[in-house]
C-alpha cells in the first residue's frame, strides 16, 4: 500500500468523515468517502 489511502484516511478523519471499502472478488474494490455536511449560519 502506498501513502494515498493513509494521507486520504488522516484528511477525512481529521474532518469527521470515515472512509468504507467493499470488496468483491473477480470485481473489483470500491473505497467511499464520506464526509459531514455542514450548513453554514448567517
């Protein structure tokens, strides 16, 4: 593994997101990020 999936995971953490992973075989893996909405206030 190379640093993309570590430097991504310490970006979405330190955001309050979290990073899911599903694998299938003869598929392929999908990484999803998701990450907080925040609505702003006026």
């Amino acid at each position: 593994m190379g640093l993309g999936l570590s430097i991504c995971c310490s970006f979405v953490e330190a955001h309050g997101g979290r990073i899911t992973v599903t694998s299938k075989v003869g598929k392929g893996t999908t990484f999803n990020i998701l990450l907080p909405h925040l609505i702003a206030q006026a």
